[in-house]
C-alpha cells in the first residue's frame, strides 16, 4: 500500500501455481457409436493444459454430432505426479435414434400427396459415417436417392460424399420435368476460423421438360433440355448449439458456384448463395431465431442470361425449402410472372424469416409465431429489399424418427393480391417427411 494525500494506492502481486493437465479422458454411455467418433470431437488431448472453454467446446461439438438426447462431463482430480496437478475428464452420452428403415409418405402444396421408402442413417455401423436411400412415388412426384458420406475420410477432419439422385415432377399442372445428377463433393474442417469449414463439389446433371400445357412455353430458352456441369465452393461457419431446434449461436455460409460448357455441359452462369442465421436464447426457453438468405444467378453473356434454366431461376414462397420460405402464400408463387401470370422464376431473390420459439415438449415439440418476408425478381440488377411480400403467422414442429419434420402453418399473406390476384387472408401450410435435394 502507497498514501498519496488523501488517497491510497494498492498493488497485487500474483504467484500462479501450476495449471492443471489432462491426464485420461473416457466415455461411458455410447452403446452403438464406436469410441473414435467422440474422441475426435474432444477439442482436449491427455497432457494438453485443462481449459474449461475448450471442454464446453467439445460438449457442443458432440450435441451437434446428432447421435446423442444429451451430454454430460464429469472432472476428477488425481494425486498429483512430480509436482504437477492432472485431471480425468469423463463424457456420459445418452445416445437417441438417428435412423431407421422406413415406409411412409409426405405432403406439400407443391407435390400433394407422395408416399416414400427409405432407409436413413446417419450414423452407420457407429462410425458416423451417412447412409441415404429414398424412393418417393406420388401423383406428381417421383425420386429416387442414393448417397453417402464419410465425414472423417483416413481418420482426418476431411470429409467425402457421393449422390445420385433422379426426378419425375409434375410442376403444377404447367410441364413434366426430368432430372438425372451425380455429384461428388470433398470438404475440410478448419482450425481458423474457428467453427468453420469449406468443401469443393462438382455436379453433372441433365434436365429435360415435356408434355407442357400451353405449347408456347415449350419455345423458351428456359425450358429447351440441357446438361450442366458445374464446380461448387461451399465456406460455412456454424456454432449452434443443437442441429435441430438450436438455441443459440450462428450459422454463415457463402456458396459461389460455376457452370462451364468446356466440361462436359451446355450451359454456362455463375449463381452466389449467402445465408446468415442467428439464434438468441430468450427469457425461460423462448428462442428468437433470424434466418435470412440472399441469391443470384447470372449469365457470361447475354445469351447464357436469355438460356438459364427454369429450374435453376428463383421461385420462393409456401413452405419451399428449395428457394426459400414465405408461408402466407402458395409454393413457388413470389417473382416475375408472364402474360398468362405464370410464374417464370427470377434471377435474384431474398426470403428472411424471424421465429420466436419455444418448446411444448423438449427437442421434440416446438411451438411458434414468426414474420416471413421475400421477393424473387427477373433480372440481377432489379434486385430491390424493399420490395418483399410480407406475412405473420403461427404454427408448430414435430420431430419424429419414422417421418422426420412435421410442420403445421397457418401464415397470414398480406401482399397476396400482387402476387396472384388473391385477396389477402389464411393460408394453412401443412408438410411431414424427409426431405432430400
């Protein structure tokens, strides 16, 4: 202590001791998933210095695993070896399904009625390895999926899938569509930025459309066939809690993609795909989550911009996970429309949804009410975020390990009559199954 007038001044000196070390870590609990697939999740390593934020770290990373209803640690302090101090660290998983064989059926505005078979793993042989096969079959719907996916390919943070995938829609009661792909796609965890990860795809796939209503629309440049073969770049960066339902934390990604006809295509664009999430733990286990998205899809020229595909235009609205969500209207009904009031997708598009959530049953039934907002327009440069179809509504999550999702909405449109003519009131949105792209 130091006087000075009427004041004092006091200095601390500190002696820190030596920090605590990681002597083992075990797992107890993991019935089906081989104890290498937790391990490799654990941000600790024996003899590595104890930190409590890199133990919160690895809980975290494990919950987002997927495979487990919950986590737990548990520190134990040991006799102390040549003057140092160590800890066992002990992880108890309760594991929960993560998939089965399945028959059942989905439902959308879009598609109606489709009756579904598959098989979903995703963690199989318990070595964390993604196992999909689906054959959907319906009135205006039929597909067919196979993949799979090696998230830690030779035991290294680099991961490995493989799809093929095919489609026979009924769009509406406009035209049949008809795709074939293939896409392999090679990504890897990074140390910095933290959380984050990139991957490098390359997709081929061949479209072909017929049996069209109106006649004239099979004269447009974008329903003529095409192959297109394409690079894909994926940068994601996600510190949620939880996969499903999370309550707090982020998720970013940008995905630029290039079409070429040099390499086995006829087409060619560039498409850029932002996302930006955020969720915010509320008061009790209110959650407020924000969920935007941002795309475009250009041309090299004019003719490429006259050539885009249907498909690969932005046509929002309903519950359409594909191009984004606006419920309070139907699927696929926001963007440029044509003389006929066809919807013809646009060129740029922007959906953001807010959510408050909040639990009826634990990670199981989730109540909420939530503002949707979003817009498609025809070219690039008519791109306007003050121009958006707006709806509120309310509505409810069930996840179920037979049929996945099943979501209730009842969304309240109130910019319907620009988009078709419809006055502005109700709309009930009504899904359930697994989803596969």
């Amino acid at each position: 202590e130091m006087i000075r007038g009427d004041s004092i001044d006091v200095s601390f000196q500190v002696f820190e001791g030596e920090p605590w070390k990681i002597r083992r870590i075990g797992f107890t609990g993991n019935v089906k998933t081989r104890e290498k697939v937790l391990r490799r999740e654990v941000a600790l390593r024996p003899g590595d210095v104890f930190k409590s934020s890199q133990l919160q770290e690895s809980q975290r990373r494990l919950y987002m695993l997927g495979y487990f209803k919950d986590v737990q640690f548990q520190q134990h302090a040991t006799p102390s070896i040549d003057d140092e101090k160590y800890i066992d660290l002990s992880f108890d998983v309760e594991e929960q399904r993560t998939g089965a064989a399945s028959m059942g059926a989905g439902y959308s505005d879009r598609d109606k009625l489709v009756g579904t078979i598959g098989l979903q793993i995703p963690n199989f042989r318990g070595l964390g390895q993604n196992l999909d096969f689906s054959w959907e079959f319906g009135t205006r719907r039929e597909q067919f999926l196979i993949g799979f996916t090696e998230p830690w390919l030779f035991d290294t943070p680099t991961s490995f899938s493989f799809r093929l995938y095919t489609l026979n829609q009924r769009y509406f009661r406009s035209f049949k569509f008809h795709r074939n792909s293939v896409s392999a796609r090679l990504g890897r965890r990074l140390n910095k930025p933290a959380y984050s990860s990139v991957s490098l795809g390359y997709q081929l796939r061949d479209e072909r459309y017929s049996d069209f209503v109106d006649t004239t629309q099979a004269y447009s440049p974008s329903f003529t066939p095409r192959t297109t073969s394409s690079l894909e770049v994926v940068f994601r960066r996600d510190t949620r809690d939880l996969p499903d339902f999370p309550t707090n934390g982020s998720v970013v990604s940008y995905t630029p993609e290039v079409a070429s006809s040099f390499i086995a295509g006829d087409v060619d664009f560039h498409r850029h795909e932002l996302n930006f999430n955020i969720y915010r733990p509320s008061f009790w286990k209110f959650v407020l989550a924000v969920e935007t998205k941002f795309s475009v899809i250009d041309g090299f020229s004019d003719w490429d911009d006259d050539n885009i595909s249907f498909w690969d235009r932005f046509t929002p609205g309903g519950v359409d996970w594909w191009d984004g969500q606006v419920r309070g209207y139907p699927d696929a009904s926001l963007g440029p429309r044509d003389a006929q009031n066809r919807p013809i997708g646009g060129r740029s598009m922007m959906t953001v949804n807010i959510e408050y959530r909040f639990p009826i049953t634990e990670r199981q039934v989730i109540g909420l009410v939530f503002a949707d907002a979003g817009n498609a327009w025809e070219h690039v440069d008519d791109f306007d975020p003050t121009d958006l179809k707006r709806s509120i509504g309310l509505g409810f999550r069930v996840m179920t390990p037979m049929l996945g999702m099943i979501g209730f909405d009842f969304g309240y449109g109130f910019d319907r009559r620009s988009v078709d003519g419809q006055r502005p009131g109700l709309s009930t949105h009504f899904q359930f199954g697994p989803r596969f792209f």
